[in-house]
C-alpha cells in the first residue's frame, strides 16, 4: 500500500457551511487559488445544486484552478447529479461525490426508508454518475454509527458499481480514535474488492477528536484525509488540514506523507480567516496566534536555552517567521534579559534584579508588557542606559 495521504479540502463546501461565514464567488476563488499553491489534492468547490450562487462557484473555480481535482457535491438523486456534473464541465480533472446514509439512524428517521433501499439507490447513484464522470466519490453517510456489516454490504456494493473513492465518514463527531481506526481496518479486512477504490476518511469535531480519528484511519488503511483550513465547518467544525499535514511530518515513524507545502499553512490560514470573517482562536493547534507564544518563566527559560524544550515544530516550517517571547506577569528574569538585550540594553545581576521588581509590579497591572513599557521602564529607573541607547 502507498505511503502517500491524498488531502481532499472541504473549505470550500463543509467549511462554509458555518453561520455567517458564506462566501462569494470572487472570494472562494481566490481560496481556491491559494489551497492549488498549497497542495490540495482535491478542491471540493461546493454543492452546486443547493443555489444559483454555489453553482457558479464551482463552474469558475474549474476554469481558474488546473491542478486538483474539482469536486462536486450530489446527493444520491437524479437532478442534484446532473446538475453537478453540468457544474464541472470546465474542470480539467472532475470528480461528483455523490451518496446517502448509512446508519440505522438516518436510515429510518431521515430517509424514512430500509437498509435494502439505501443499498440500492447507493449503487444507482454511482452507476448514474459514472455516466457523467470516471472519477466517482461514495460517501455513506454517519459511517460511525453504522452497523459493521451492513457499512460492509454498502462499501463492497458501491465499489463494484463504479465508485473510485469510498468516504467513511464519522458524520457527528461520535467515535474514539481506536474505535473508528478499528472500523476502517474492518472495512479493509472484510469488503472484498476494497483494493479497487481508495478508501477516504471524512471526520467531524463535536468531541474534540476530529484530527485523532482522521490519523488512526490513515493508520489503519485510509489513504484520502477530508479536511478544512483552520478546522472550520459545521457544528464545532471539521478535521483540521494542518493537523493533519503536521501530525504526518512530525510523526515520521507512520510512514505517511502528503504533498502539501507546509511553509504556506500560515498565510492560508490568515487568508480563510479574513475572508470568512471567522477569527482563529488564540490556542488553535498550528496556526493559532498562541501556538508559538511563551508566557511561563519556566518555559520562557528553557525554550530560550534550547527552543526543542518546549516546540515539537519550527514555526518557520508552516510560514509563521518566529515564536514569541511574551512578557507577563509570569515571565521570568531570563525573559526579560532577553528583551532587554533586544531592545539594546544591557544589565548586571543586581541591575537585572531591580528591574525585575518593577516589570513584575507592572505586568500585575497592565497584564501584557509591551517593548514601550520596557523603554519607560529603563527610562524611569536608569535614564543614563535610555538616553545612551537613543544615541
């Protein structure tokens, strides 16, 4: 089996699906132009039957964007299908992902239907797509919560109707890491043709756990990650692109790389965020504005002695330019020297000392020390050293 992870982006489809953070059309495509330079595998551009607007997303995202493969939404139904397909005609590489559920759950209170007839309306619906497309996505929809056997059933079903890609996906965020590893290695052991599709994972956050069930999939046989930037999507949102990307290049020993260019992360990110109008929050993994920040003394001094003491990745790796030291009412004395001596100030021990005292009394006022209250500060207690540094 390759070691390559293929990076199926859904910023454009799940990702706006969050509240108020639709975009328009000029905006998705300059996402989409960003996510090509990334190195998206697949760009899903939208759910071209669910408006006017959507539609015209996807057909002028196919004609800007020549490099992923341009991806529809379908429901498993004749019109959401063709109008799909009419929405790709000018995509360069196509692919319709079409499908229904697959829990007894959906079965019986969304689709008010059986397990026989979800069965073979799944393998009309790929049938029905293969004649429009050769690259055909299946997803069973809240996969997680599905009966083994019969998910199965409707894996081996789609595969032989035609499908290229089969999603797995934990719709509602509802399964534990090795639950959900364990049920993708059920499908690998027990769909017998499953050597004749890529097998996708397509995990949702609402337990926190999105990226750690998407990773034990890729484990355990998945070669296809669904993923958003920033982790945005519907409810608390979807597994996280560059989670993923750094969880594989961090973790050498899985032995599972993608094809994404990490140095772009950050400036990605940054662009998502604007355009969505959806602030990172602060403690977001990779791209959140505290995920290089050091604010404890005692980690401040031992990233300052060696910066592996305390970070796993080079912020340079995902296009942030440095970590940041900040000064807090918990910073310690080697952070504050080392500010100082940033800012062209030099101290001995006992002049260290004294300055300390009155930066902590500070910072239990003021909460956040900026490079100013330190210039005052020298200024106030050592006007000799301020007015040598002006010179």
């Amino acid at each position: 089996m390759s070691d390559r992870v293929y990076i199926f982006d859904t910023t454009l489809r799940d990702g706006e699906q969050v509240p108020g953070c639709q975009l328009t059309t000029k905006e998705k495509i300059e996402i989409a132009i960003e996510l090509e330079a990334l190195g998206v595998d697949i760009l899903e551009a939208g759910f071209p039957i669910s408006s006017p607007g959507d539609f015209n997303s996807v057909v002028e995202i196919s004609k800007a964007v020549r490099n992923p493969i341009i991806c529809g939404l379908a429901r498993a139904k004749k019109e959401d299908i063709e109008i799909t397909a009419d929405a790709l005609k000018f995509a360069k590489y196509k692919r319709i992902h079409t499908g229904i559920g697959s829990s007894d759950m959906h079965i019986k209170y969304k689709f008010n239907s059986t397990r026989e007839k979800i069965l073979e309306q799944a393998v009309w619906a790929v049938k029905y797509a293969k004649s429009f497309v050769e690259d055909v996505e299946f997803y069973a929809e809240d996969a997680g919560r599905a009966d083994l056997n019969f998910l199965v059933q409707l894996v081996e079903a789609v595969i032989g109707a035609g499908a290229t890609v089969v999603n797995i996906p934990d719709t509602t965020g509802y399964c534990l890491p090795h639950t959900f590893g364990n049920r993708i290695k059920y499908v690998f052991e027990h769909v017998k043709n499953v050597h004749k599709a890529t097998i996708s994972v397509h995990c949702h956050n609402d337990l926190g756990l999105a990226s750690a069930n998407a990773v034990e999939g890729l484990v355990n046989g998945a070669r296809q990650v669904e993923v958003t930037m920033n982790g945005i999507g519907e409810r608390a949102g979807n597994t996280s692109l560059e989670e993923v990307a750094m969880i594989l290049k961090t973790h050498q020993d899985l032995k599972l790389h993608t094809n994404i260019n990490t140095k772009l992360i950050y400036p990605t990110s940054l662009l998502v965020s604007e355009l969505m109008r959806m602030p990172v929050q602060p403690n977001k993994a990779i791209v959140g504005k505290n995920a290089f920040a050091h604010s404890s003394g005692i980690h401040q001094d031992g990233f300052l002695k060696h910066a592996e003491n305390y970070e796993i990745i080079n912020p340079q790796e995902v296009g942030i330019p440095s970590s940041s030291i900040v000064l807090t009412a918990r910073s310690g004395r080697h952070a504050l020297k080392h500010r100082l001596e940033l800012l062209g100030y030099s101290f001995d021990k006992a002049e260290l000392d004294d300055m300390y005292k009155k930066f902590i009394a500070l910072a239990d006022e003021k909460k956040l020390i900026t490079d100013e209250d330190l210039q005052e500060l020298v200024a106030e207690q050592y006007p000799v050293k301020a007015e040598a540094n002006r010179k």
